[in-house]
C-alpha cells in the first residue's frame, strides 16, 4: 500500500489531509489469506459437525442398549422364578405320583451307615 498527498503542519496540529491509498492489484496476497481463511473455516466447521453428529449416534445407542438390558434384565428374573419352580420338590413329587411312582416301603430302604 502507498500513501500519496500532501500533509499541513501548523501549531502541532496536521491539517488539509490529502492521503489516497491505492493497492497493488498485481499483490494476489489479500485473495490468498482470505481463500486460507475461509478453508480453514470450513474444516473446523466440519470438524464440529462431525463431532456432534458422533456424540448423537453414540447416545442414541446408548439409549438402545440401555432400552435392551432393561428387557434383558427382566427376561432373567422371569426365568429365574421359572426354575425356582420347576425345581421345587413338592412339583417333583406331583410328577412323580402321577408317572406311577410311589414311596419305597420300609423293606426297601436301605440305611448305609
């Protein structure tokens, strides 16, 4: 950049201005910078966007598989109840009766000491 004009001095005090500023149009380092700026704009900006949209997929599932343990969890406490009582002894004896099996008597029970 150049200055040109004429400049006044009286008492200290600058006065009657004539400053003209013209730029070199053959200086393409105003275009470069500005290019460097706006690319360097557009990859934090897709930076950013790609972060956020990262931090949604991952709570998204997160939100899932906490939605499916919660299934999970409660298909284990029913099953839980369910072999509590398959297994209980009082099922077993009904079976067993109803299969045509009875109590061993007396002669057949064997003490092993």
């Amino acid at each position: 950049m150049q200055a040109v004009g004429k400049i006044n001095i009286k008492g200290g005090v600058i006065t009657r201005q004539d400053v003209r500023l013209t730029r070199d149009l053959k200086d393409m380092s105003f275009i470069y910078l500005s290019l460097a700026l706006a690319i360097l704009f557009i990859v934090v900006a897709s930076f950013y966007i790609w972060c956020r949209l990262t931090v949604v997929n991952t709570a998204y599932d997160i939100s899932m598989l906490h939605s499916e343990r919660s299934v999970l969890v409660e298909s284990n406490k029913r099953l839980k109840m369910d072999l509590s009582r398959l297994k209980s002894p009082k099922r077993i004896e009904e079976i067993a009766l109803k299969q045509g099996l009875v109590y061993p008597g007396s002669d057949q029970v064997i003490v092993v000491k």
